[in-house]
C-alpha cells in the first residue's frame, strides 16, 4: 500500500480515521475463531455515510480490495481480511436513534452492537427480537450482512424479516437510501433485500430501520425430557397447535450434547437427569402476564398425559428463565471444549433429522474410529449445529476434510442448507453447490458484477 493512498484516505476521514502498521490491533484481522494471521496494511474508520461513500469511491478509482467488517463474531471467516485488502470497519457508526413508539421502528447504524438495539427498544416499552450469544459484541450491519438468524426465528423470522428499510453504499461510492419504515411497499423491485445476506459483496450497509414489536407481557420456559424423535416431533406439533404465535423458542439438545455440557461447562447447573435421548427448551412469550403461566404449564400437562414428555421443568422466576436460557446457550460452549472439532451449521427438513446422528455416525467410521457428534439447534425452524469430534486423533491429524465433505454431502443429498445462519464466507465457499443450482450461482454472479464490476468488496466470499 502506497504513502499517497495513505495521504489520501487520511484526507478523507481525518484524525483516528486511518491505522496503519503497529496501530492496527489483533482486533482487525482475528475473528472469534481465532483465524486469520494476515495484518492489514490500512484500516480506515469512517464515522459518516459520506466519509463511507468517499473511500469507497477511492477504493474502487484505485481498484483496491476491501474487506468490510463489524464485531468480527463471524465463524465462516468472512470479515478476516486477506493478503493486500484494505479492511472498512464500521466501528465508529455506532448511533442508535430514540425508537419511534407509534411506529414501532428504531434506526441504528451498521457498528451499532445489537445489545445496544434490543436496550433501547426496552426502554421505550418494546422489543427488539433478534438475540444471539454475541449480542454485546455483533453489530447490525453484521447482522443484516449474514442476515442472523438466533433463537427466536419460529416467532419473528430471520434478521431479513426485521429489516423495514436501509442505506447502503455500492462499490463505486453510490449511496442508496431505502430507508421506508413500512411493511407494504409494492413499488418495483425491493431492493433492501439485495444487500442483506449479501455478506457485504453488493454493497456496504450503513444504517437501517428496523421492526420492533411490543414488549412480552409474560415469559415461560421449560426443559423437557423426552425419549424418541418422534415425541420430539409431535411435542413440537403440539407446542404450535395449542399456543400458536405466543411460541417463541424450540430448542432441541441430542443426548450426547447434554452430557457434553454437564461435564464441560461448569457455570451450567442441570435441569434433568441424564439418561433422556433429547432434551427440548421450550418459550412461551404472551400477552397475559396473570394467565400465561398456567396456559403455559396446562400445556406441558396435555404433552406429559399424551407420553410426549418423559420428564419436565417449568421456570418459576425470571432467574430460572436465565438458568434454563444459560444451559440451552452451553451448547457453543461444550462444543468448543471438545478439541480438535469441526462445526457445522446447516438446515434440514425436520423429517430429515430423525436418523441424523446414525447415519453421520457410520460414514464417519470410514474416517476415524469413535467419532464423536454433537448435535443440538434450533429445531422449530430446522437449523441445528453440529460438531464432529475425532477422538484420540491428534489435532495435526484430523481429517478435517473428510468430515466436511461427509457431512455436506449429506446435507446436499437431502436438499438441505450448508449454512443456516452464518454465511458462506471463504470458509464454506467449496460447499455451496451443495445448497444452490449451476443457475442460482450463475444469476449471483450476474448480480455481483453488475454491482461491483471490479470485485473490490470481500473479494472470494460466497465464491471465488
């Protein structure tokens, strides 16, 4: 990188807007993986939509390649910069505007993190329902970027179902602004959709409006035992049928995964026994403060007499919500313990699911001899997360591809997703013909070099 595009850049965002060499801290080129050896020679801060629109303009005059980040929470290592890309942080766009009660909409801009969203919804009497793990450190833009999904996807939708409007820059320092703050907007393309998913090829999002909803009157959460897929299947039929809309979270743990996180994760306390073949966390968010709580465990009474349920715990408080919540999100925490893992992050057909772990199990045995596979997800919209552990097998030795190609390949022979919520990245790209026709790929490519003819954003995510 030049002295005269430091000059220039420098012109552009002034004083803390441009890092160069020893200022640039690990924050810049590691992501939560741990991945990504490769310091950038610029980071370039800018502060404004207009300070985003200049450097990009620059960028794409200059045709260097930029790589455009947020809280570097991603796990598919598409924010991790690569050898002579400029890095774009959003770090210094951070507002988040006083929501509009009677509207119920909030603008924040792309390095808000989503805590600081789903606070200040609070505090006016609303909701923001986008929730993850790294809430306090993922940011909007991120979000919107990998269009999130998160553990209230059943009720709310993904982070695409959120998002009323936005702003966003193209390569070439185009700003578009469609900013509407209404659902119905039948006026041509919507081209809002365009940049979210897009893990930032398209267009660089800058601000966004975004759906609030009013405050739950009520929350109930119940851990449950139960001792076939089948009774998972039906429980979960049963949930929507008799609570309909008020559900608003079905999280399903294998077996093996429970254990997991009772021996690795030592800040989680129990809710079962051991000894069940799944274990479901199950929400409810109501409107009747008074009366949810007993509809809620009516409702587990029905399940329990109908032999869905072996066994059940009902939260009795808001912290035995956070307790049961806290074993739930160990999850991420058990597979991480298990090293050396490869994870996964895939959909599938609910009816797919039942023979998953058996089946995984016997191809993997061609590659190693007692694998270990832990499973658990989102089940109420068919997004689980996997992790493959090769026991005994040294981390230098992990068929690391092996298991991959087993796992996607199954994936792919069930017309499933080989990513459901986290995106394509760099690391995935290999796979996504897994998920995506010849044709879907070819129409994306067509778009991508319509928008950003000189490839110049996150070059080689999605594909290469």
């Amino acid at each position: 990188m030049t002295d005269s595009h430091y000059e220039a850049l420098g012109a552009l965002l002034g004083r803390g807007g441009v890092l160069r060499g020893a200022d640039i801290g690990p924050r810049y080129f590691t992501d939560w993986r741990g991945e990504g050896p490769v310091r950038p020679e610029l980071v370039l801060r800018p502060a404004t939509t207009k300070e985003m629109s200049q450097i990009l303009a620059y960028c794409h005059r200059e045709s260097l390649s930029v790589a455009v980040q947020g809280g570097m929470t991603g796990l598919v290592r598409g924010a991790v910069p690569q050898p002579g890309e400029v890095v774009i942080a959003t770090d210094r766009m951070t507002a988040v505007a006083a929501p509009d009660v009677a509207g119920r909409t909030i603008v924040a801009e792309a390095g808000a993190p989503l805590q600081a969203v789903q606070e200040a919804a609070e505090a006016a009497g609303l909701f923001f329902p986008l929730d993850l793990g790294a809430r306090g450190s993922c940011t909007i833009g991120g979000n919107i970027a990998t269009n999130a999904g998160g553990n209230r996807v059943i009720r709310y939708g993904m982070t695409r179902d959120l998002v009323l409007g936005l702003e966003a820059v193209q390569a070439d320092g185009t700003v578009i602004d469609a900013m509407g703050s209404y659902i119905k907007n039948n006026t041509g393309y919507d081209l809002k959709q365009m940049f979210i998913g897009a893990e930032g090829t398209l267009g660089i999002v800058t601000r966004a409006v975004l759906r609030l909803f009013p405050r739950p009157q009520s929350q109930a959460v119940a851990y449950c035992g139960l001792d076939s897929f089948d009774a998972v299947v039906g429980f979960l039929a049963h949930m929507q049928t008799t609570i309909g809309a008020s559900l608003s979270a079905f999280e399903v743990l294998w077996s093996a995964t429970y254990d997991a996180i009772c021996e690795k994760v030592p800040q989680v306390r129990a809710a079962l026994p051991r000894g069940h073949r799944f274990y479901v966390l199950t929400e409810m968010m109501g409107s009747d403060g008074a009366r949810d709580p007993e509809r809620f465990e009516e409702t587990l009474g029905m399940a329990l007499e109908q032999g869905l349920l072996a066994d059940a715990v009902v939260s009795k408080s808001d912290a035995e919500v956070r307790a049961l919540w806290e074993l739930r999100d160990g999850m991420a925490h058990a597979m991480g313990a298990e090293r050396p893992i490869v994870s996964f992050d895939i959909s599938l057909a609910v009816s797919d699911m039942a023979d998953l772990e058996q089946v995984l199990s016997d191809r993997l045995r061609a590659h190693m001899a007692d694998p270990m596979i832990l499973i658990g997800g989102h089940l109420g919209d068919g997004n689980l997360h996997l992790a493959v552990r090769a026991n005994g097998v040294a981390p230098e030795d992990q068929p690391l591809q092996a298991i991959e190609r087993e796992v996607y390949a199954l994936v792919g022979a069930r017309r499933g997703s080989v990513s459901a919520e986290h995106g394509i990245g760099l690391s995935k790209r290999a796979y996504l013909p897994q998920s995506r026709s010849p044709q879907e790929i070819a129409m994306m490519r067509s778009l991508r070099g319509a928008l950003d003819p000189k490839g110049i954003l996150n070059r080689g995510r999605i594909f290469g």
